[in-house]
C-alpha cells in the first residue's frame, strides 16, 4: 500500500491525501511540487529517481487505509 506522507520532505508543507501538488518517487519520498520542480529538478535528492505525481487514494478507501501520520523532514538542505 502506498504510504501517503503527509508533508514535503524539504519545505514541510502539508500535502493532505487529495493534494495534486505531491510528488513522490518510486521510494515513496515525498515533495511539493513547487519543491520537485524549482529545488530539484524533478529528480529526488533521496535516491536520485524522477519525481511524479502522486496518485490520489479515493476518499472511500482512506477510512480503511489512511495516510501515514509520520511527518518526514530532511535534515540536509535539499538539493539533488
């Protein structure tokens, strides 16, 4: 199942389950996409993987299977 983190990794903001704004990579690391786009060039600073929209999980299923609640924040400034 897909873990949707509730935050951008390198600014903080918060990226609620409907946002079209995250991004992820195949690692799941998560970003904002002004973050993907203008900080990192689409690439994660994580693993190096591209960066793509995240897939909005359909409101009936987050009762079931909600996002994670775990905020992630990198330590290091972001930079690829």
């Amino acid at each position: 199942m897909l873990a949707l983190r509730p935050n951008c990794e390198c600014c903080d903001r918060d990226l609620p389950p409907q946002s079209p704004d995250a991004r992820i990579c195949t690692f799941e690391c998560t970003f904002c996409a002004a973050c993907a786009e203008q900080v990192l060039g689409g690439t994660c600073p994580n693993c190096g993987g591209n960066l793509v929209p995240r897939p909005i999980r359909p409101t009936a299923l987050l009762a079931r299977h909600p996002p994670q609640a775990t905020r992630v924040h990198r330590d290091k400034p972001c930079a690829p």
